[in-house]
C-alpha cells in the first residue's frame, strides 16, 4: 500500500467524538508510534507495550487531555486493532503471547496494563506501513495528517506538540546513529532538545535499569525511575554520545555528580575514601566498592574509556 492509501486509512481510525471533541486515546498512541519512528527506536515492526512507546503515549496525552480524560494507554494499544470507519481491516496487529492466543482471541477489551502484559507479546503494523516509517519524510506526512484531522475536532494543541517534539526526535536519531569519527550535531540544540533526547536513548540502553544499584523500577504508565547521567558533564565535554552516559537512581546520580561514586575502566564501581566505611548513613554507597556495573545489552554501548578515566580521576574530589 502507498504512502495515500496510509493517509486515507489514519484519517478513518474510528474515534468516539463527544460533544464535538475526539477521543485522544488512539490518536496519542499512534503519534507515540510514529515518534519512536523518528527517533529512530522502531527499527524492528514490534511495539511493545514497555516505556518507549508508553512515556510518549503519556507526552501526547498531556498535550490534549481534557478534564474527565485518564490517559489508559492499554485502551487504545489494544483497540487500535479494531475496525476502521467505514469498514476495513486496521494496519494495527495484536501478537498473543504463546499459549494465550484463545485467551486474546476472546478478549472484547482491556481495563488494566495488566490484561495487556499477560495476554500480547506486542503489536506489529501492516508490513508496507512499517517501511515508511523508516522514511522521515512519511512520517512527517502522517504525523500531520493525525495532528490536522483531529485538530477541528477539539485536539487544538497536537500541531504544536508535534512540532516541538520534532526537534527531539531528529536529535535522539543522531544519538541513536551517530558518525562515530564525526560529532553529534554540527550545532549544539538548547536543553529542551537535547535532555529529553539523551536520556531517552540512555535509559532505553540499560533497560531502564540503574547501572550501580540494579533496580529496575517501571510503573504501568511507563514511567521509569531511572535517570541519564553524563560520566563526563556535557558542560564541559560537549559529549551527547550515549556511551558518555549511565541509567542510574537519582540517588545514585547525586553521588556521581559529587564524585562520591565513579566506574573504573573494568567497569567496577569504586567509592571516594572521603566516606567513612564505618557509618551506617553510607553503607548504601560504599557497599558499591569493587561491584560490577549493570552494563547495556550491547558491548558496543558500553561507557567510554576516556570518560571513565575523567570521571576516576576526579573520585572524591567534592
């Protein structure tokens, strides 16, 4: 199917509109969707219900929610599967997880995550779709169509939410792609670009677990406790590349940015000697002493040298 026939099929997603205004359950979802494209996180046609999809279901609906509107994330994940407006299958695809395909087969809706983790592994799109959403320019060309068509039926703020969120997603695609002889950008984006980016690619690298505690922590919405911390400051490095970066607690991220805390080259943690070892109140650090960091999946991820050297050298020195 061409890029038209797609237009045509997301201008029929069947939405309730009440009193003049659409639902904004689907419509975020699918935005979600097509930011994880741009950014370059949907490399692979499997969308899991996990905190890449569900941190920006949860930006979208922020965006547009009315008062009365709850933002249900399994709702639309599982519905978008449904029927279009005026008939026709929906480019959108459950998968069961195995042994649960009579379970979801039986299944008229969902009302909790839970419905959803059980019973689907993850959604899939028709085949055509998801090869253009691996051309920026078609995911451009839907992103507006969403944000117009819905725009006069009471979604006034998802044009400029999807502008904005533009920005991001073109820098997290350079973090998540980078010329590795090359720098990140030629110009340096403002914070509100560059933040979001860096630890969106960060914390999805560790699977959102913290590298020095190994506490994983996600709640149903997405949300994840884990924060992105530069090893070496982006104030002073000017270094966006992930592997200048650690998913860790924001406790834990406290004591690496006063040098209580640091990873040595054998990707150990070591403790600054200013900490008493005999005091209880530290023992939540200085038990960290010779410990292995949680590291990415990908040993090509794992945290440079060169800013681990910076960051060792500076133990302590608070």
């Amino acid at each position: 199917m061409s890029l038209t026939a797609y237009v045509d099929q997301f201008r029929r997603i069947r939405v309730n509109v009440a009193h003049g205004r659409a639902s904004p359950h689907k419509i975020c979802m699918l935005l979600a969707v097509l930011d994880m494209a741009r950014g370059g996180a949907l490399t692979q046609n499997r969308i899991a219900y996990a905190p890449p999809l569900l941190e920006r279901y949860a930006l979208y609906f922020r965006a547009v929610r009315a008062d009365g509107d709850h933002p249900n994330p399994y709702f639309p994940f599982f519905h978008l599967a449904g029927h279009l407006r005026g008939g026709g299958e929906s480019f959108w695809h459950l998968q069961p997880k195995p042994g649960r395909e009579a379970v979801l087969d039986n299944m008229g809706t969902v009302r909790t995550s839970k419905q959803v983790t059980d019973n689907i592994d993850h959604a899939r799109l028709n085949p055509a779709l998801f090869e253009l959403l691996q051309d920026e320019a078609a995911v451009d060309v839907l992103s507006s169509v969403l944000a117009e068509t819905w725009f006069q039926r009471g979604l006034q703020d998802l044009d400029a939410v999807v502008a904005r969120t533009r920005e991001i997603n073109r820098y997290e695609y350079a973090l998540r792609t980078p010329d590795r002889s090359a720098p990140i950008a030629a110009e340096v984006p403002p914070g509100y670009v560059r933040d979001p980016a860096f630890r969106r690619v960060v914390t999805e690298i560790y699977d959102f677990r913290c590298a020095a505690t190994g506490l994983r922590l996600v709640l149903p919405d997405g949300a994840a406790m884990v924060e992105a911390a530069h090893i070496h400051p982006f104030s002073e490095a000017g270094d966006d590349d992930p592997r200048n970066g650690l998913a860790l607690t924001p406790d834990m991220h406290w004591a690496l940015d006063r040098f209580l805390i640091a990873p040595d080259t054998n990707f150990r943690w070591r403790v600054s000697p200013s900490l008493d070892r005999r005091i209880p109140d530290y023992r939540g650090l200085t038990e960290l002493e010779g410990k292995p960091l949680f590291l990415p999946r990908e040993a090509r991820m794992y945290p440079k040298q060169e800013a681990i050297e910076w960051r060792l050298s500076r133990l302590g020195c608070s």
